[in-house]
C-alpha cells in the first residue's frame, strides 16, 4: 500500500522541504528536487512512521479493551437486592 498524500498535504509538505533546504541548509531547491525527496521519504520512511502509529493504536485499544468488563458491566437481577437492603 503506498502512502499519498493529498493535493494541499503535498503543496504543504512540498513548501516545508524547500523553506528547510533554505533556513538550516543555506540552499535552494527547485520543485522537482523537493518533490523527489518528498516522494523518497514517502516510499522509504513513511511505511516505518505509519507501522509504528498502528502498533500504537493497537496496543491503545487493547488496553481499553482488557479494562472493558469494569468499565462497561452492570449487575444483574439487583432490583431485590436493593429492596433488602432497606
């Protein structure tokens, strides 16, 4: 599955690479420079970023899951409980 972005996202992405290259490196890049080493970072390093962001999800929802039975439980036939209690 390749990772895109969209139209702004890429713009975006795409003036942020150039601004970079030009305040911490003290050089300018062209467009297409910029959008071959924003599709580098895509194919190379975006899988890695977006694995890492689905195992943390994961291991969020299982954690919300394993607390489900005291978070989501009710107690049953307790109507006369309460009524014996008075």
């Amino acid at each position: 599955m390749a990772i895109e972005l969209s139209d702004d996202a890429s713009k975006q992405a795409l003036k942020s690479i150039r601004k970079y290259f030009d305040e911490k490196l003290e050089q300018e890049i062209g467009d297409l420079q910029a959008r071959l080493l924003l599709d580098f970072f895509l194919e190379e390093l975006a899988p890695t970023v977006y694995n890492r962001a689905i195992f943390d999800a994961q291991a969020f929802v299982q954690e919300r899951v394993v607390d489900i039975d005291a978070t989501c439980f009710e107690p049953e036939f307790d109507y006369w409980k309460q009524d014996d209690r008075k």
